[in-house]
C-alpha cells in the first residue's frame, strides 16, 4: 500500500466510523502501526487530520488546487559567507571588550561570612576533704630473747643414741657369723631325703631360745 492511497483510506475510514484509535486503525486497515503513525504526522501538518491522545479524527479532505512554487533563495557565494563570518567575529570581540572593561570598573565584591563556634563545655575541679578514719593499731608482738630461741632448738635436735659397748657389739656379731655357717652347713647337698626341712626348723627354734 503507497503513502497516498494510505492516506486516502485513512481519511475515508475516518469520515465514516468517526474519530478511532491508532491501534484499532492500524487493524483495520492492516498495516503496521509505525508506519501508520507517520503517515498521520504528514495528514496533521496539512491540516486534514487532528491527534489527540492517540486517537485520530477526520477534518477535511485535500484540495485539488496545486501548491504554488515558493521562491527560490539565491545561494550565497563563499566569499560573501567569509566575510559575513569576519564581521560577526569582530562583533562577538568587540562585546567581549566591553565586558571586560565594565567588569574592571566594578568594585570586588566583599564577601561576609558569620562563623559561629561552639562554646567549650567548662571543667569545673572541687577538692574535698573528708576526716580520716581512725586506725586501728594492733598491740605489738612480744619480743623473743635469744634463750628462748636456744630453747627450742634444743629441743627439736634429736636426743643422743646410748652408748653400746664395744664387747656387745662383737658378741653380737659374732652370733651372725655363726648363724650364716650353721645355716650353709644345713643347706649343703649332703643332706639326703625329706629331714632337711625338720632339721631347718629345729635350727630356727634354738636361734629364737638364744
């Protein structure tokens, strides 16, 4: 479908069902609806279609009458652009000049700022002085003399072992020695069948009778 005779069956649908929405329009007519959309812009700029919130209505159809040709606009030569381009540099300097200079007349501006600082929290010291207490002093300790010291040490050293004279001891060694003879001379292998036991207990009562 070409763009005129687009044009043509949108306005004729238009004018018979009366204003209807894009996507309805685009169904019925079959065709996409971007492309309906644009041909809808060129029908509005003509001034035979009005859109308001995405529906169409029908205004008029297109005159006959051919449109007149507008009027040619001569093309500028380079150099009449080149120089036209001169001019508005000059121009565009020329106020910048001017800025300048008024602005150097000015004053400078003075800028006022209020700094307000916070106030430091003051640190108040206070020296109290409360009554001390009585102190208990314990009684001293009695102080102990060297005596008694010797004393004590005396009596935790051990009390001297009794003297043994020298004739018990050697009697009592002598005893041993005989003990461990007469003790060998019953475990000898001359002893023969079961009376070495008796005889080993008989020697053992004669050494307690000792």
């Amino acid at each position: 479908m070409g763009n005129k005779q687009l044009e043509y069956s949108i306005l004729e649908y238009l004018q018979k069902n009366g204003p209807a929405n894009t996507f309805k329009l685009a169904h019925a007519l079959e065709t996409k609806r971007d492309k309906l959309l644009g041909t809808l812009k060129n029908l509005e700029e003509g001034g035979l279609v009005r859109i308001t919130t995405g529906k169409a209505e029908f205004l008029s159809y297109p005159s006959k009458e051919r449109v007149k040709n507008k009027p040619k606009v001569s093309k500028k030569s380079k150099i009449e652009k080149s120089q036209e381009e001169i001019e508005n540099q000059k121009l565009y300097i020329e106020k910048l000049e001017g800025e300048i200079k008024r602005l150097k007349q000015r004053p400078p501006k003075v800028i006022t700022r209020t700094i307000v600082k916070e106030a430091k929290p003051k640190v108040i010291t206070r020296t109290i002085i409360k009554e001390a207490k009585p102190i208990k002093v314990s009684p001293p300790k009695p102080i102990r003399t060297k005596r008694k010291k010797r004393e004590k040490i005396k009596e935790a050293e051990p009390k001297p072992k009794k003297r043994v004279k020298r004739s018990v001891k050697l009697r009592k060694k002598t005893k041993k020695i005989e003990i461990k003879k007469s003790f060998k001379k019953l475990l000898a292998p001359k002893i023969r069948g079961g009376f070495g036991i008796f005889k080993i207990k008989n020697f053992i009562k004669n050494l307690k009778r000792r």
